[in-house]
C-alpha cells in the first residue's frame, strides 16, 4: 500500500502543540499591542520616551521592534529572531528603568517578568 502518513507510527506523526500555540500567540499579543501604543501622541510613552532622552524616533523603533518581534513568535522557524526583537527591548527597558529614569527595580519588574516569560515560551520544549 505505500508509505501512508495515516498509517504511519504514532511517534513519527507530527503532534500540534497547543499548549506552544497559546503561549506564542500571548507573547504576540502582549508584544504587538503595547508596541503599538507606542505609535500613540498622546501616550505616557511620549513622556518616557522624553525622560530616556533620545526623542521620538526611539519610540516609533521600540515600538516597530516590539510589533515585529511578537510578530514573529507566530512562525516557529522564526521565534528566536522574535525572541532577540522583544526580549532585547525588555532588557534595554530593564536597564533604562535602573540607570536612566530611576525607577529602581521597582520600576524593572514588569519588563523583567515580560523577559522571562519571552525566554520561557522561546525554549520551551513541547511534550
């Protein structure tokens, strides 16, 4: 009868991973929506982006890397390119939250927690 992928070993079927699924679509929706903000006049990005002292342009750059970087966590042959766009603007958010805008670690956990979970959902492996 031929090589019929139905009648084919269970373990060399392919198995879709829900749980990576999810997991990557979160990491593009939190990526892309508040990088999107970031395009907004009349954010508190504005004010920020004001106090890091590189003006807008760097705010219309975060906010570009953050849409393509959650963007591409949706093609698995392109989640640690995404994982290098987003997690690099948390780790760049980390360092301006504790050496620019002196909001101390207080200020740094939220980007920190956001690191993590990018790093988590890039190695994750599936079961």
């Amino acid at each position: 009868m031929g090589d019929s992928p139905l009648l084919a070993p269970a373990e060399r079927m392919p198995r879709l991973d829900i749980i990576g699924w999810i997991l990557r679509l979160a990491v593009c929706g939190v990526f892309v929506s508040v990088g999107a903000t970031k395009f907004e006049s009349h954010s508190m990005w504005v004010t920020i982006f004001d106090r890091i002292g590189f003006g807008d342009w760097f705010r219309y750059l975060t906010g570009a890397l953050q849409i393509a970087g959650g963007a591409l966590f949706l093609i698995p042959r392109t989640t640690y390119t995404g994982a290098v766009l987003a997690g690099g603007t948390m780790a760049g958010a980390i360092a301006a939250h504790l050496f620019i805008l002196g909001t101390g670690v207080a200020g740094a956990i939220i980007p920190f927690v956001l690191l993590v979970f990018v790093l988590i959902v890039t190695f994750r492996r599936a079961e």
